[in-house]
C-alpha cells in the first residue's frame, strides 16, 4: 500500500491552524505572549529562535497537548474547548524529543508506529491487517522498513527519528508538526532526514508540515513561511524570504546576524564579531 493513500489533504473553508495566544503560563511562568498565528492550506512553515523562546510550547499547543492560559485555538476546523482533544490528537502527527523516552525501548519499531494510530504511547488495541499494512508502507516511506522488527531501544539516533515520524504519518494526519527533528543527527543522518521530508512533501497528499527548529541550515527549501519568536513573543512572521533577513535574526537572536541562502535554496547563519 503506498503511504500517498494514506495521507489527507486539508481542503474546505477553515485555515488548518489558528492561534492566538493571549498568554501561556506554566509554574507560574509566562512562556508565551501575544503570539497570533494563522497556517493556511497548502504552506509548510518553519518556526524558528533561540533557546526558550517558546518554539516546543507553541507546538504542543498546534499538536493539541497543551491549552493557552488566555487566548484562541482553532486546529483543523477544530475548536480548542468545543472538542474533544483526544480525538483532534489523531489527526496531528507530533514528533518532539519530550515523547521520545517515553517509549519502551524493549517495542519493537512496527508496534511503535502502529501505536501512532491512536496517538498512543505503546499498543492499547490489536490491529488489523490494513493497519498493519499502513504501518510497513509509512516505515518504507521513509527507508526503514528493514527496522520494523527491532527493538527501538537498539536504534540510532537518525533511526529512531524515522519511527517515530512514521508513528506521525500512520494515521493519515492532515497536519505534521516536527519539534527540533534534527537534534541529536550527525550532518549525514540530517540531510537523509531532510531529503526523505522532500519527498514526501513532493507527494500530492501531503500534510501541511510546522518543522520547529533554531538552525537555519535546517530549514529545507519546500518551506514557505517561518515564524520568529524570541523571549516568547513574535518577532517576525510570514514569508520565509521576508522573515529570515538580518535586522530579524539580529533583533530575535540579540547578536550582530548576517543570512546567508545558498544555491540550493538552503539558509545559513554567521555570527558578526565586533
């Protein structure tokens, strides 16, 4: 079964994500502040700043796992507080590196990916044939079909990520949101990751794509908008051309930036020194 039968294309009225966040609060911290955000159909985006600006809240919030303190959200025509997130959850692919240890490492692959279907940590059902078919199909669209039967605690850093975005894809999610993919891959495991995300973004059926990451060399070029943040506000949001431009970087980052894009269409960062 190819995975192109399995994935959803967002159509109809609604945007897939709208979100404002009046503000976010945890522990008595606010992480988040006047942040509005709008994802139409067909736009990948990048969301991008340094170290606690707020990049791995805001996804939890887009994947339906954490709640605004104040504020507005609306995911797939689904409306935060008229729905039951559970369910929502099934329709959002999250893949960040919070879940990940919660994984047993004795599960092997495939019954990892197939818990993705319920967005569930560990099998909670048994699963039919088919189930089981979209489970191989999403693990061989990403070259790591020959995985299915190990242990996920055996795997490599770069292997694991392939799972769990397999686990993402499985349940035919109309949204996938990556939370800092790339951390923990050496340059070679980075670029297969990002080279399998093009190609499955390349598909006619593919969910819109939120890669939350702070490396500008990590932004593949099917994105086509980017969201800045810094201390847990917006700095810069739109056009991925017209938000990752010095004066930006600079203002988000608090250092001299200059931008560099390179030939194929990939970004770059340098630290200007006084």
């Amino acid at each position: 079964m190819p995975l192109r039968c399995t994935l959803t294309c967002v159509d109809g009225p609604f945007p897939v994500a709208r979100i404002e966040v009046g503000s976010f609060r945890r522990d008595g911290v606010e992480i988040l502040r006047g942040v509005e955000w709008t994802i139409e159909s067909g736009q990948h985006w990048a969301v991008l700043g340094p170290n606690g600006s707020g990049k791995t809240s805001l996804a939890r919030i887009l994947g339906a796992y954490e709640w605004p303190s104040e504020g507005a959200v609306e995911v797939l025509g689904a409306r935060f507080g008229r729905t039951d997130l559970r369910e929502l959850r099934k329709k959002i692919g999250l893949v960040s590196s919070a879940l990940e240890p919660r994984f047993p490492d004795a599960d092997d692959a495939r019954s990892i990916v197939l818990s993705g279907l319920e967005a569930s940590i560990g099998k909670n059902r048994s699963f039919t044939r088919v189930e089981e078919a979209r489970a191989l199909s999403a693990l061989e669209a990403l070259s790591a079909a020959h995985l299915g039967s190990r242990p996920f605690g055996v795997l490599s850093q770069g292997e694991r990520q392939r799972v769990l975005i397999a686990r993402a894809l499985v349940p035919a999610p109309r949204l996938l949101v990556l939370d800092e993919p790339c951390e923990g891959l050496d340059p070679v495991a980075r670029e297969r990751f990002l080279e399998d995300l093009a190609r499955m973004c390349a598909m006619g059926e593919a969910p819109t794509i939120v890669l939350v990451t702070h490396h500008l060399e990590e932004i593949p070029p099917f994105v086509s908008h980017a969201l800045l943040l810094a201390g847990g506000k917006t700095v810069a949001a739109g056009r991925v051309d017209e938000v990752l431009t010095d004066a930006n970087l600079t203002r988000a980052f608090g250092v001299a930036c200059e931008v560099r894009v390179e030939d194929a269409g990939r970004y770059g960062l340098r630290i200007r020194r006084a």
